[in-house]
C-alpha cells in the first residue's frame, strides 16, 4: 500500500509532465473507455 507522501509526488510529476507535454486531441481519455486511454485502442 502506498503512502500518501509517495502518491503526492507522483501526482506532482503527472502534474509537470502533462504541463509539458499537452494532449492531442485523439490521445484524449474518453469517459465511456476509461482502461484505454484512447478510442483507437478501444476497438
């Protein structure tokens, strides 16, 4: 089980790297298939 310190930090990062890398509009995450990330994945 992880510490929430732990998760924090990793939250930060995500925070960062997605600051820095900004989503393309086809990588976005679409409610109704959240596990794939992408509806060309989704299938």
């Amino acid at each position: 089980m992880r510490n929430n310190l732990l998760a924090g930090q990793e939250f930060a990062q995500a925070e960062r790297y997605r600051a820095a890398h900004p989503i393309e509009p086809d990588e976005t995450i679409h409610p109704e298939a959240p596990q794939f990330g992408h509806r060309s994945l989704a299938g």
